[in-house]
C-alpha cells in the first residue's frame, strides 16, 4: 500500500523538526526516510510495534546513535552540525526517561537525584540541591521515599523516581521510552497521569515512545504511526485510527480487542 502522505505541523514554535532521516544496521533497513516536527509545548507519541524502528529514533534524538542521512533540529540547533561540547550543552535542555529508569543502585533517591544537578550545575549551596531534589520528588509525588534505596521501590516508583531525576535539570524537552512498559493497569494510568502533569507544571514539549495505545491517547494530543521505519499516519488520535490501512488495524485490535 503506497504511503500516506504525512503533514508536518506548523513550523512557527517548532522544537524538533526531523527531515528525511535514514538509520541501517548493515543490510536492515530501521528508518527510512522520516519526517516529524514537534510543536512547543506539546505531547507526540510515536507507536509502533518491536523492531518498528521508534527505539532507534529515539536513541539518534538523544544523540547516542548517529543517522546516516537527514537532518535534525531541536531547539533551533542542527544536531549534525555541533561538536561535543555543544551537544552535551544541548542534552542538558533534555530529560530522557529510559524504559528501566536507570537508576544507580547503590545510592539513595536523594543521591540519584543530587549526583545529576551538581555534576552540571556548579556553585549551589547544600540547601539549593536540597530544595531541588524535594520539588522533583514532589512533582512525582515521593517526597517520601527520599532516603529510600531504589531496590525497595516497586517498578512504577522507580519510573517516578526516573522522572524525578530528568526534572531535576528543568528539561525543555522530554523523551520518554517505553514509559509504562512492564506496570499494571493501575500504575499505568499513574504515570500517564504524571506525564501530563509534567507537561503541564514544566511546560515541556515530549516524545514519547510506546506500544501502548492507551498512554498515546491519555497522553498525547498528537500520534505518529511507526510501521516498518517509516510513518504511515500522523494526527489525533481519532485521525491515525479512523482508517482502512491492514496495518494500522490490526495494532489497534492487538491493544484493544484481543
């Protein structure tokens, strides 16, 4: 079936702009030839099913994996073009949310949290990154696991506790991986709650990659549809699903009717 074609959004107030991005891993084929844009302030989900490619995407805009064509601009910067002091300038406007929370076992959640903001952010008094990390954990509310180790937390306090450190730094933008992989229905509906929320206090625009229909549609104002490495649909929910395309259906079956 031909590919639709995809309208981007509106340049004006754009925070990420993807244009023609290529990505092989020797003969396989991962992304082929995308384009997205992501307005300020927004939510984005990119669906798609394991080994769509949206893994991929969302290590290159991390900048831990590099495209072997296309361009992409966040927050006005071209990433091809920075050196390595720039990019990690630029990362420092980014909070990623890896899909284990990466958390450092063997500290506290204080220290999680601490060791990011005074390893970037010099000068500040004991009290300063005390008042910090207690509003992190307040926004995701586990201000009282603060002296907690992340071994006694269930899985979805430590995504919390995850969200918690990326925050720490004030991130513009957010990349979420794989957010409510593994939780239950209950916390899943937790952290699609704790995903707008962040959305709404921090005023961040996000990426957020899933496989999960229910926290695109919860989440994101906006979805972009992952087959094969390449976007077959971006718009609502409603204008991605409201559609004939196999593929498209049958994703939406798997996560809602089977």
């Amino acid at each position: 079936m031909e590919k639709e074609k995809i309208q981007l959004a509106n340049p004006e107030g754009t925070v990420i702009k993807i244009e023609g991005l290529y990505k092989s891993f020797g003969e396989l084929e991962v992304l082929k030839g995308i384009d997205l844009t992501v307005q300020k302030g927004e939510n984005l989900a990119i669906l798609g099913k394991s080994g769509s490619g949206k893994s991929v995407l969302i290590k290159i805009l991390a900048g831990l994996l590099k495209p072997d064509k296309g361009n992409i601009t966040m927050l006005g910067k071209q990433l091809n073009q920075l050196k390595p002091k720039q990019l990690d300038e630029l990362r420092l406007r980014m909070g990623f949310s890896f899909q284990n929370s990466a958390l450092y076992d063997g500290m506290s959640v204080y220290d999680n949290l601490s060791f990011p903001l005074t390893m970037n952010v010099k000068h500040l008094s004991r009290k300063q990154v005390s008042d910090a990390v207690e509003e992190a954990l307040d926004a995701v509310g586990l201000i009282d696991k603060i002296k907690s180790n992340p071994e006694e937390l269930s899985g979805g306090q430590r995504k919390r506790v995850g969200i918690a450190r990326t925050l720490i730094l004030k991130p513009e933008i957010m990349l979420y991986d794989e957010p409510t992989a593994g939780l239950d229905p209950v916390t899943c509906a937790e952290i699609n709650a704790l995903i707008v929320n962040v959305q709404q206090q921090y005023k961040t625009s996000s990426i957020i990659i899933t496989h999960d229909l229910t926290c695109a549609k919860n989440t994101c104002g906006r979805i972009a549809m992952l087959i094969d490495g390449t976007f077959l649909k971006v718009g609502t929910f409603a204008d991605v699903f409201n559609t004939n395309d196999e593929q498209i259906k049958k994703f939406y079956s798997y996560n809602f009717t089977l």
